[in-house]
C-alpha cells in the first residue's frame, strides 16, 4: 500500500483538488511532514491537536501528521475555556495546528 505522500506526489501534475490549487496543498503538506519527521526522528512522535478552520491546511496538516506516525487529536476551534483545559489535560500536546497561531 503506498504512503499517503507518496499518492500525493503522484497526483502533482493534476490539478484534483476541487475549489483549492492542489499544488499549493501538496506544499503545505509536504513541508509540514518534514518538520514532524524530524521532530519524531528525536525521539517519541509529538501528540498533535489540530484544530484548523480551512479546509486545505485541515486536510493537509492531517495528511502530514499521520504520514508521520504522529497521535493526531481533531478539536473543534470553536470550543470554550473548559472545553479546551479538558483537552489540554489529558492530552499534553507537544504541537498545536490550526486556530492562527503560525505553526506553518
């Protein structure tokens, strides 16, 4: 079975993204997979909540983070104070994606 960037890689000459520059997506998650492989290659995968309100970066990020073997936590962005200390708890993420905080 191939690698999820492995497909997307393939699919670099077609524009398949509906609505979005498929180039563009294939860049966000090609770079963010290399960021989280090397931070997994210093050890324990980090735990990742990713709480993205943009489709493409969404889907992206997603792609990126369980091609590297990374513990992804979908969360709604939407969520209040108490909602996010529950998560925050019992969670511990080492890597927040997503809610504008510049973790491209």
């Amino acid at each position: 079975m191939e690698r999820p960037l492995d497909c997307l890689n393939n699919l670099t000459q077609n524009d398949w993204l509906i609505g979005y520059d498929s180039s563009h997506f294939n860049q966000i998650a090609q770079e963010l997979y290399l960021e989280l492989a090397q931070v997994s290659a210093c050890g324990t995968p980090p735990k990742i909540i990713l709480a993205e309100r943009e489709p493409l970066k969404f889907l992206a990020s997603f792609i990126a983070a369980c091609a590297a073997n990374c513990p992804v936590f979908l969360c709604n962005p939407d969520w209040g104070t108490q909602e996010w200390q529950q998560v925050f708890d019992l969670v511990q993420p080492n890597i927040i994606l997503g809610m504008g905080n510049g973790e491209w």
